[in-house]
C-alpha cells in the first residue's frame, strides 16, 4: 500500500513472492486477460447472526441477471448486492 509500510510488510496481505491477496479467484483467459470468477470468502455472519451464504449463486441463477456482487458484514442488519441485469431477458 502506498506510504503504509506496516501493511506492506504484512504476509496477510502481500505474500513471500510479492503476490496481493485479495480474497478473489481469477483466471487467465485465452487472450491474456485475468477475470475475477469468485471469492474466496464467500460466507457472512450478519448482525442478528444470519449467515449469508452463497447468495450470489443463488441470485445468478436468474435469467433476467447478468452478474451479480453481494456483500454482508457482522454489523449490517441485510446484505448488499450490486447487480448487473442480464438485458435480453429484462
């Protein structure tokens, strides 16, 4: 991180070989391009203990959505999605 040595030394966030964990899973495609395909961590506990899991699966599934981002944290009472419709079928 820029200016924040403390983080940069931190093997949590940058491993031994200089890689950044992000929490995300990607692959190369064909032309050299690296897509996010999922999250590691993909599993939240919410505020009244409600876990959300896989929720972004499940929310995909649908035809009338593209893609989908959701997000839950312990002090949130619902989760959040950022969703991309899927046009044709909308």
């Amino acid at each position: 991180y820029y200016k924040r040595p403390d983080l940069n030394d931190d093997e949590t966030v940058f491993i031994k070989y200089g890689w950044f964990r992000t929490g995300d899973v990607g692959q190369w495609n064909e032309d050299g391009v690296l897509s996010l395909i999922d999250r590691v961590k993909i599993l939240a506990n919410l505020q009244g203990g409600k876990m959300v899991e896989r929720l972004e699966f499940a929310y995909k599934a649908r035809s009338y959505i593209g893609n989908i981002c959701a997000q839950g944290t312990a002090d949130a009472k619902r989760p959040v999605a950022i969703v991309v419709p899927h046009k044709v079928h909308l």
